[in-house]
C-alpha cells in the first residue's frame, strides 16, 4: 500500500494513529483529547513527498472503497480555492457525512448543520440583511429539505405561504385556518424554541452561549436574534477575519456534535458503533495563501476542541516544510511562527509517544505535533501499511433495533419465556476434549540408545555440515559464518529425557543448517552457516561463563560469529548470559525460553510466546473452557485457581504470577522450591493469599484443601515437571482427596512427560498443558511445518519422543531467523557482520517457520501472534483443545477462535 517510506519512527508512527483512530479504551474517545499533527517534507520533491504520505494515510482508512472509519480530507486545491474565502469546516463537515463506515448509521450533525445554513447565509453577498425571525424561517426551510417527518408535516399544511390549496373556497379557507398553523407554524415555533433553549440556555449543550460568552438560564435571549446580530457583526468586519470567525463557529458546532456521537454507550445501537475516532486529514498547498488556511484551521481547531471538551477527533496535516511559517525539517531555521505551527517539534517517534500519551483533558489547547517525514529511499520494499480494522457489524443499527423489538417480543410470548427457561436450565456442559476427529499426538516411544549417545548423534550431524561448509567455502564458491550454540547438558538417564530439552534443540538446528546450507549452495547472495555448538552444563549452570567466552571469541580479529541461538530455558543464569552478550552487542534468537524477563535488551528476540501471551490464553481458557469434570460426565468453566510456583525459578514466578492476575477471582498461590526450606517464613496463607510450603507432602495437602472447599478449583501448575510428577504420588494416595478428580493446566515444561505418558497412569486427573506445535498430521499445518515434520521422522523415526513437543521445530525457527538476518546483510552491503545482523533483525522478519508465522515487525522481540496450542491428555494420547495464533501467513491459516463452534475469541498481541 503506497505511503510512507521506510524510516526512523515511521512504523511506530502509524501503530500510534492507528491505535488513536480505533482506540482500545472504548472511553478514550470521550476522555482524551490528541493534539493536532503537523507532518513535514523537505527537499525538493517535498509536495510530493506530502502527497504520498496522505494518500497513504487515506487508503489505510479507505482501502476496500468502503470507509472504515469516517473521515474527510482536503487536498491542496481546495484548500487553496477556500483560502480567505470560505472556512474549510464547510467542507470537512459535509464530507464527513458521505459514505460512512458501512452498518454504522448516519452521524447525526445537528448544530452544525444549522451553523452551515447560517454562514452560507452569511457569505452569501446576495442574501438580504436578515431579522431574527427570517434567519430562523430560512433555517426552518432548509431543516425541512433534510428531515422526511417535518417536511411531510409541511406539506400537509399546504404548499403555498399562505397555506392554501386549489379547491372550493371553504375548504380552502378550513385549511388556512386550521391546517396551515398546526403542521406548519407550530412545528416551526417549537423548533425555534428548542433551539434556544438548547444552545443557549442549557448548561450542558450550550455551546454557543460559552463560546458567546453569554449566560445560561431562562434569562437568555433568543438565539436567532443574537445569530442575526453576530451576523450583521462579521459583515463590518475585514472578509478574512470574518471568514476565521465563521471557521471557529463551525468548529465548535462540528466538536460538539461529535463529541455527542462518541459518548459510549451499551444499549443504543447507533453508540454501540461508535467506537473509532473521526479522522481530518489536510494536505497543505506550498502557496502562502492556501497554507494560511491551513494554519488557520490548526490554530482554531485546538481552541474549539478544548472548549467543547471534543477527543473524538485526529486531526493530520501533510505539508512542505517551506509552506508554513515552521522550522524546517532538517533543523535550518525558517520565518518565524504564530498560533498553530509553534507546536512541539520532533521525529515521528516523539508524534507516536505523544498520541500514545494522551490523558485526560488539558487545561490549555494543545499545541500541534511537528514532525519531519522520513525520506523518500530508493528500495523496493516500502512499509507496509495495513488498513484500520475497527470492529464491524452484521446489521445496521435500525435493523439491529428492529430484530430486538422482534425478540423482546417473542420472549414476553409463552413461547418465548419457555424457550428462555429451556436456554437457562440446560448450558452447554460438553467436556472440553474427547473430540474422536481431532489429531492427537500418539504415544511416542522411547529410544534404546542412552540419551548421551542421542545427544553426540546430533552434535555429530552438526561437526559432518560444519566439514561440509569447509569444503564448499574452501573452494572458493561461497561466504561462510558462525553461529554459536549455546545449550545445557543432556540427561543422565532414559527417565530424564522426559524433562531435558537439549536433544531436540541439537536436531532442529542440525536440520535447520542443513536446509539453510542447500539453500546457499543454490544461491550465492545466501550465506553458509557453521554451528558451534557449546555445552553450559547441567540446568545452564555454566551460561554466564560460556556466555563471556563467546564475547572474547566475538572480539577476536578475523572472528566469523554473527550470532548465538539457544537458551532453552528461563533461568536467572540464562538471563545473566543474555544480559552478557547483549552487552558485547551480539545478537541472540532465543528457542523455547518463554520469561519475559529474558528480555534485557535490545539484543535479544525469541521465537516462542512470552509468558505474558501464554498466561493470558490460559486464564481465559480456565475461566470460559468446560474443563472441570464432577464427575457424571459434564463439565463446567473453573471458579477458583490455585497456583503452584517457586519464586527462585525465573520462569516458574513469573508465569505464575501472570496466571493469577489474569484469572481473577483472586487465586490462591501455593509456593514451594525444591530442596529449600521456607527459612522460618511462617507457614499458611498470607495477607496477599500466599502460602509457602517445605515439602511435597505439604503442598499435595494444601492442594486437597482448596479442592475439597471448591470443587470447581484447577490447579495451575507453573513449576517444573520433575516436582509436577512427585505432587501427583503424593495427592494420589496420601492426601484426604483420594479418587477425587482433579483437573491440572500446566505449561510447556509439562509437555514432554506428558506426550510420553508420564500421567497416563492416574485416572482421576484431567491435565491440559501447553506447546507450541500442533501434532503432525494436523490439517492446519503450513507446508513448512509439514516438510519438517517428514524430515525430523526420516532422520529420527515417526514415533521419536520429541517430534510433538515443538522443541526441535522452534530450535529450527530461531536458525531460520537468524540466517535470514545474515542473508539480508549479505545481499544489501555484502558484509555480514554482527552489527549488520542486528540491523536486519531490527528492521523486522516476516517468514514462515515450522513452529508457526514468523511475524517479527520492526522494533518486536517476539513474533506476533505466536501460535500456542493446549492439549488434552488423553488414553488415546494428547489431543488439541485449543489453538490460536498465525500458523500460516495467509487468513485461513490464523486461528481467531476456540471453543465449540468457535464460540471465544483468541486473545491477540497489541
């Protein structure tokens, strides 16, 4: 979509409008004013250059010929036309009426159109020196051209100004006498009055007597007496001061109105639909004249929105920076400014902060935002601007008002109190899960060969691509880089396999160089990539340490490392590890570490959902998904949660505390960290509904406690699966819950033991857990997904312990990543050094991978809308319960909803 070009601040720039336009605070639109926004281009080609950007803005609110949002723009020609002429009010107002969003209704401008017929009457150099009364009667006559109900009561009243109608003479004469004042002057007298009595006299729609400066009360004149007498004023007065008086008339009757029509509203339809912003868009000429104009409407604009207290507007003005009386963009200084243009200068990141900013209602009219367009580039790849998507409606408001009549009707009917009864006794209590059409994760089986022996298998296939690079770089046909690989030790024994991620995270990125490494040897603008691949012990214990290696290795002269990818868990010292090689400026793709506070800095960029997405779609999962069993068979949505974390586990406390702010309700938090004790912390809850707990045994009893008081309770397990396995001993058999059900949401740290039926044992447990794939064989799997899942199977076998946990597929995503930075270094500067890395990554990704759309826009750490999927534990196996997020670049493949029948919405990122 043509617009702006690619620049410093312009994305976020246009996140910020678009989040002005279509707030998310449905009251933001009545509460906080934004100040007007002055947008400048420089150079040569500057009108140009202001043209684009508007005619950018202008598709993003008008992309499919329909308005999304209403709006009006002026561009320079009639701007220039209007020039000391005709305020440009006139205009807006009237376009602001054509073509609103579609099922919305008509917006109801009822002051300011009457403020039109008055200063149309006014500029008019043909119109007669009015009186109070003939201002009103030639306001009447063109209140009734637009109104079907007064112009029908006209009518009957007869055509003629004397009222009559051919026919015999009583009958003409009855209708003079009796028809003529009922339908026709009583209407008009009653309209009249009503006018006065609600732009004068009330003290809450008076804002022609504020604006007047005239008190409210019965005591105020008529307002088409003082109307005739502002008019009679301006007429004396200089043609283009008159015209700026009329301009902040129509501004203040235009604010007014609108700020009418965006007050919320939950049982009208017509403020129902109200939930965008209107939006002004000028581009200003590059004559002195017409850019007067401009001026003078961002000048009167601010004023008149603080008085009427209107937020309901955005108000965007393109011009060359020569145009008006600013400074240019580029700092050299300019004629001095007056009124509107002395606003706040910056770049359009400062523009953004200040939208995103707003609060309230300032005390003083807010001055404009200037802001200094980005230059034009000669690239291809312009940003992407994609259209406003406000909510939409399948009625429109009259019909919507109808269909209600309709079933207010049939509800107050027998039939209909029968129906309500048969809805209210029976709700939906399907279980969630169960579904014999779903893909499940079967049964994998574990492998015969010892988990070290796994683990050198995979670093094995690593050492035989990194030799194969050698050969092909050393023949002089190619560029080669380094990626450092940064894991934890493998797992002692078979059993530990099912808690350790460190094979699976070597597969995928020894399938990922593999690809990655066919790709460049089809295409020389592609880089051949090496891993190194370096063990930081068991549970990272030795990350910082391996961490500060990389960065002396980095530093080294001749050094071909671009980039580490890994940190398959949320620790404090993967955390330090990241904070170290942010610092030496390396740029690091995390795998399945989740924490958001593994974000430290710039730096780092993950392909996982964060803790904050995945606690989110849980809790609403908790709260409206059929998930806790009573036992005959049917579920119910949970009322109360108990949350079981440990505080020295980064990943653990965090996802934990999310949970439960998320989930309402207030749930209960249960502590407890492995091999420590609550050193002399005094046991039960606390003021905050804290309890802290020193053995397993304890924690299993305090469980059973909160279940047997609400038996509508989940357990929300944040910890680690090894304790998760050793609380299920103890609650089985030596808690008082005993056969009693119990239904546990965990998170992906459960996911492995699960698929490999760790649980699969205990009967009385109902466990939903977290991962980031969907089985293979899924129908929703994109093609990228789907050869991965083929390759994985070849080299390691169908039924490999680690083909449906995701872990391989995201370790595969973050290579995907970090190469496609490294490829886009290479063909723009043909250098790919770390610091050209770091710049493709901040300039945004869009890719497919196997684990989901790789959506990571400019100045994004994590891809937006990872795909996250939570099973059901199963017999038969693990099964899909739930699945949102972007698996697939194309709409089909986004799933928006979940539930029967798709019944709830996904939660989205911002």
């Amino acid at each position: 979509m043509p617009g702006f070009t690619e620049g410093e601040g312009a994305e976020e720039f246009i996140e910020a409008l678009k989040g002005a336009v279509v707030p998310r605070d449905r009251k933001a639109k009545g509460r906080d004013l934004l100040p007007p926004v002055l947008l400048l281009a420089d150079g040569e080609r500057a009108a140009a250059h202001a043209h684009q950007a508007m005619r950018g803005l202008r598709r993003m609110l008008y992309p499919d010929g329909a308005k999304r949002v209403p709006y009006a723009a002026l561009g320079p020609d009639e701007i220039r036309a209007a020039a000391g002429r005709r305020p440009l009010t006139l205009d807006l107002g009237r376009e602001l009426c054509v073509d609103v969003p579609r099922r919305t209704g008509r917006l109801r401008l009822t002051d300011f159109f009457l403020t039109r017929d008055i200063v149309e009457q006014a500029l008019d150099p043909r119109a007669p020196e009015p009186d109070g009364r003939a201002l009103r009667d030639h306001c009447y006559a063109q209140r009734i051209a637009r109104g079907p109900l007064l112009r029908a009561l006209w009518t009957l009243g007869g055509d003629s100004a004397e009222g009559g109608t051919a026919g015999p003479g009583w009958v003409a004469e009855l209708r003079r006498l009796l028809m003529r004042p009922l339908f026709q002057l009583l209407p008009r007298w009653w309209w009249g009055r009503r006018r006065t009595r609600l732009l004068l006299r009330s003290t809450r729609r008076g804002w022609y007597a504020d604006w007047r400066r005239i008190s409210h009360g019965r005591t105020a004149e008529d307002f088409f007496e003082n109307a005739t007498r502002l008019l009679r004023a301006e007429r004396g007065r200089d043609p283009e001061a008159a015209v700026g008086r009329w301009e902040e008339l129509l501004l203040h009757a235009l604010l007014a109105d609108l700020r009418r029509a965006a007050r919320p509203g939950r049982i009208s339809p017509w403020r129902r639909r109200r939930r965008t912003r209107c939006v002004f868009l000028l581009e200003l000429p590059e004559g002195a004249a017409g850019a007067a104009a401009g001026e003078r409407f961002l000048e009167r604009y601010a004023e008149a929105a603080r008085d009427t207290r209107c937020a309901a507007v955005v108000v965007v003005a393109a011009s060359p920076a020569g145009a008006v009386g600013v400074s240019r963009a580029d700092g050299a200084a300019s004629s001095p400014a007056d009124g509107a243009t002395a606003g706040e200068s910056g770049g359009l990141g400062r523009a953004a902060a200040r939208l995103r900013g707003a609060s309230g209602m300032p005390s003083r009219a807010p001055r404009p935002l200037r802001a200094a367009l980005p230059a034009p580039v000669p690239e291809p790849e312009g940003l992407d601007l994609d259209p406003v998507s406000p909510r939409t409606f399948r009625l429109g408001p009259v019909a919507e008002l109808a269909l209600t009549g309709v079933v207010v009707a049939a509800l107050l009917s027998a039939p209909g109190v029968w129906l309500l009864d048969r809805v209210t006794d029976e709700p939906d209590r399907g279980c969630l899960g169960g579904a014999s059409s779903e893909v499940v994760a079967g049964r994998p089986e574990l492998s015969a060969d010892s988990p070290r022996k796994q683990y050198e298998d995979a670093r094995r296939l690593i050492r035989e691509e990194n030799a194969r690079v050698d050969r092909e770089v050393g023949d002089g046909d190619g560029t080669a880089r380094t990626v450092v690989h940064i894991g934890s030790d493998v797992a002692a024994d078979q059993e530990g396999q099912r808690y350790n991620a460190a094979v699976p995270e070597l597969r995928g990125i020894a399938l990922a160089q593999r690809a990655l490494n066919d790709e460049a040897r089809n295409d020389s603008q592609k880089v051949w990539l090496r891993v190194d691949s370096r063990n930081a012990g068991d549970d990272f214990a030795n990350a910082p340490r391996i961490a500060r290696q990389v960065a002396e290795d980095a530093r080294k002269k001749g050094s071909r490392i671009i980039g580490v990818v890994g940190f398959s868990k949320s620790l404090k010292q993967t955390q330090e590890a990241v904070r170290i090689l942010g610092g030496a400026r390396i740029p690091v793709v995390g795998t399945t570490a989740t924490a958001d506070l593994m974000q430290v800095d710039g730096y780092y960029r993950r392909v996982a959902p964060t803790d904050s997405r995945e606690a989110a779609i849980e809790a609403d999962f908790a709260r409206r998904g059929n998930i806790m069993d009573d036992g005959t068979g049917s579920c119910s949505p949970a009322r109360a949660a108990v949350v079981v974390k440990d505080p020295r586990d980064l990943y653990s406390d965090e996802i934990g505390t999310l949970f439960a702010e998320r989930f309402g309700a207030r749930p209960f938090t249960l502590e407890y960290t492995p091999g420590g004790r609550s050193g002399g912390i005094a046991q039960g809850p606390g003021q905050d509904g804290v309890a802290r707990k020193d053995s397993i045994g304890e924690l299993a009893d305090a469980v059973c406690e909160r279940v047997i008081a609400n038996p509508r309770t989940v357990v929300y397990w944040a910890s680690r699966a090894l304790q998760f396995s050793a609380f299920l001993d103890d609650f089985g058999d030596n808690t008082a819950c005993e056969g009693r059900k119990l239904t546990v949401l965990g998170g992906n740290d459960l996911t492995t033991a699960a698929l490999a039926g760790e649980y699969a044992d205990r009967p009385w447990l109902r466990l939903y857990h977290t991962v980031h794939v969907l089985p293979a064989g899924h129908p929703r799997l994109s093609d990228i997904a789907k050869k991965f899942n083929a390759d994985y199977a070849r080299d390691f076998g169908s039924h490999d312990l680690w083909r449906d946990d995701g872990r391989a597929a995201l370790a595969y995503d973050a290579m995907q990543l970090m190469a496609e930075a490294a490829n886009r270094a290479f063909r723009s500067t043909d250098n790919v050094e770390r610091s050209n890395v770091q710049i493709g990554l901040d300039n945004g990704i869009r890719k497919q991978g196997a684990s989901g759309y790789l959506d990571v826009g400019r100045g994004r750490s994590v891809p937006r809308d990872k795909p996250l999927v939570i099973l059901h534990h199963t017999d038969r196996g693990s099964e899909p319960v739930l699945y949102c997020g972007a698996f697939t670049q194309n709409p089909a493949g986004r799933a928006t909803h979940w539930g029967p029948q798709g019944k709830f919405s996904c939660p989205r990122d911002s």
